[in-house]
C-alpha cells in the first residue's frame, strides 16, 4: 500500500509543477506587460486620424461642398469611430507580481485532497488489500483471517463478502456462509444468481430438504431467471434422493444447457449416468446424455426426391455459425434409409475444441445427402437448411429440416 501512496505522489508531482511554474515566470510577465503599454501610440494614432480627418470635413464645408445636415452626419459618424477605436484600448492597471501568490498553496492542497478523495470513493484500493491478502497467506486459515479483517474494514466492498463466501461454503461453516452471502444480496441487489445459491445453500443445510424458505427462494429466483441452472441443480438433487431418477435427469438437464462451468456440468453429466443406471438404461443408451446446449433436429426427405440414391447413403447434418466465419461447429451422420430421424446434437458432435455449439447462441443447419459418402458437396448431391435456429436446451419439440433441393 506504501508503493501504491508513493506512486500517487509521484504523479501528482507534475501537475503541482504546472501550477507553481507561472510563478516564477510573473515577474518578466508584468515588466513586459508594462513596457508594452508605456510604449503603445495606438490612441495617439487614433486621434491623430480622427482630427486630420474632421480638418478635412471642415474645409468641404467652408468651400460649399458639403451643407452644414451633411457637415453634423459625417462628423457624428467620425466621433462615433473614435470612440469604437479607442475604446478598447482602456487598459486597468497591472497587478502587482507576487499577487495571487497564495492561491498557488490552496489550489496544490485542494488538487491533492480531491485526488486521494476521489480515489477513495472510485478507487480500488479494497480489492488491492483483498490482492494482497491472497499474496501474503500461506494457508487457507491465515487466508481467512486476513479476509475476515477485510470484511472489518470495508464491509461495503461486494469482492470481499464474493470471496469470502465460497471458503466457508466448501470449509462446512454454514452459517458464516450464509452471513456472508446475505451482505452481498444486501450490496449487489437481488441478482437471479445469487437468490439460487443462497437457496440451494439453505437447501443443503437443511439436509437436502425444500422448506418454505427455500421454495419461496426458488419461485423469485425463478420469476427473475426462469433457465437458472443452479436451481435445476439443486431441483436434481432433490428428485434423486426421493427416487425420481426420470425427473432428477430432466432437471439436470436443464441445469447442464444453462451452464457456463465446465466441470460443474461433467459433475451433472455423472449424475445423469448414475440415475439412468437406477433407471435401468443400457449403457449405449446412457451416452446420449446432452453435454451442453444443443438442438434437437428433426430430418426428413421431401417426398418427390425419395428413392433417387441408396438408402445407405450418408447424410450429413452440419450445424455452422450464423456469419460463417468459424469451422463446423458440430456434424453428425445418419442414413438415407433413416430418414425421418430425431436426433440431438450437441459438443458432442465439435469438430475442434475451438468450435463448439456452446460458443453461438444461433446456428444455421444445413443437411446433405452425399452421393459419394465425401464431407465435400458435389453435384447430385440433395439438402435442406434453416436459418436462425436457437440453441439451448433440448427437451421440447425438435426443429425441423427438410431436404428439398439438389445440387446442380
């Protein structure tokens, strides 16, 4: 924090340095301010002009050029001149130098109090004492403690409680838990995410069991967030252990789609295997299990194209990114003999690791039928398409594909 202080200094140094260097100019600014005024003819000059000029309506008078209405216009105008010549030309007198020397101390010390106030209020200085925390403990009591008199000192800092809050849920300190998440919902609002983990917090203390207190946590979290995957988590767990294995897996499910964490959905997915074993579901069957958001696609031919190729012709269904800029981003295969087939795609079905359904929230799918069996279309070969097809969670009723068209 020392370092922190200290670097501030040093940046507020240059901005002192631009208030207090005028000063040291001042002195050669007002002599030559001074000299520059004594030796300005500039209102000479003007009244010079002025009466040459009124010299020369005067003889046009005299010699019966001009009559005496046109002498008093022309002369008004003239004085009128004068007046807007010279007018700006009234100087008020030079202060002396060392004048508004003392500004200069109270501008500095308001620049630096406004500096370290500001920062105090916008700064981060809480999540720098948070970093150090981490950097100076060497195990996770030690760890606790310094977070602990972080809390002390800056309760209104949401990283604090954010912190603090997962080490007493996975140390066991329920309650401590719990204090520490309502202080968060209490600074951050209640947030949909937060609202499902202090009900399946309350849901866990109470032996895995809904009470009033959690379902009512669950109907807002719901009503804010109708897809929150910890509360389908949490719905799972509670259908598993009264032996709704069906339910449990439609819970998780749903939990698995909504999910941005990697290795809480493998967690799922084990969950989903254990219950379809309870179930009785042979293995094959077990590996259907959806990893992440998919789409569920429903493919058939059109009927004036049945019976052109092979029923063991394959068919490919490739699902791309709406602007077309990533690989494939899943591909599964069936059979022309199959058709209409249901099926689900998902990461499963990724090309690469770095082009995966659960990148895009929209795709647009594209069934071919290979005439050669070959990943590049040719001509003959027969497809289908649909733009705009959301991905997320599968249960419902599939989107559908038609094949309609042949290349030519």
């Amino acid at each position: 924090m020392i370092q922190l202080w200290l670097a501030f200094a040093l940046l507020l140094l240059p901005a002192l340095w631009l208030l207090v260097a005028p000063l040291r100019r001042a002195r050669l600014v007002h002599d030559a301010q001074r000299d520059f005024e004594a030796n300005d003819k500039s209102a000479e000059q003007n009244v010079a002009i002025y009466h040459r000029r009124l010299a020369s309506l005067e003889a046009a008078l005299e010699r019966g050029d001009i009559d005496q209405a046109r002498f008093e216009e022309d002369r008004l105008d003239l004085d009128r001149s004068l007046l807007e010549d010279t007018e700006g030309l009234v100087r008020r007198p030079l202060h002396a130098p060392a004048a508004g020397r003392l500004m200069v101390p109270l501008v500095a010390v308001a620049v630096v109090v406004g500096s370290v106030l500001w920062y105090q209020q916008h700064g981060a200085e809480g999540d720098l004492a948070l970093f150090n925390a981490f950097q100076e403990s060497d195990s996770l009591p030690t760890l606790l403690a310094r977070l602990e008199q972080q809390a002390e000192s800056q309760p209104s800092n949401p990283n604090v409680w954010a912190t603090l809050y997962p080490i007493y849920r996975d140390s066991g300190q329920g309650e401590a838990a719990l204090h520490a998440l309502d202080n968060l919902i209490a600074i951050e609002g209640r947030a949909a995410s937060l609202l499902a983990q202090k009900a399946q917090l309350k849901f866990f203390m109470a032996d895995r069991t809904l009470t009033d207190e959690v379902q009512a946590l669950i109907d807002e979290t719901q009503e804010l967030n109708p897809s929150e995957p910890t509360i389908f988590g949490m719905l799972g767990v509670h259908a598993f252990d009264r032996g709704d294995y069906e339910q449990a897996v439609d819970h998780w499910r749903r939990a698995i789609a909504g999910m941005s964490d990697s290795s809480s959905a493998q967690a799922l997915r084990e969950g989903i295997q254990i219950a379809q074993q309870r179930m009785g579901v042979a293995p094959d069957e077990q590996e259907a299990v959806a990893q992440g958001p998919g789409i569920h696609v429903s493919v058939s031919l059109e009927e004036r194209l049945q019976g052109l190729l092979d029923d063991d012709t394959r068919v490919f269904i490739i699902a791309r990114d709406m602007e077309g800029e990533l690989p494939p981003l899943a591909v599964a295969r069936v059979t022309l003999g199959e058709l209409p087939a249901t099926l689900i795609i998902d990461d499963r079905h990724a090309m690469s690791p770095d082009a995966s359904l659960s990148q895009v929230s929209e795709v647009r799918l594209l069934v071919r039928v290979s005439k050669s069996g070959g990943a590049t279309p040719e001509t003959g070969d027969m497809y289908g398409d649909l733009e705009g097809v959301r991905v997320g969670d599968v249960e419902g009723d599939p989107v559908e594909v038609v094949i309609d068209r042949v290349i030519e």
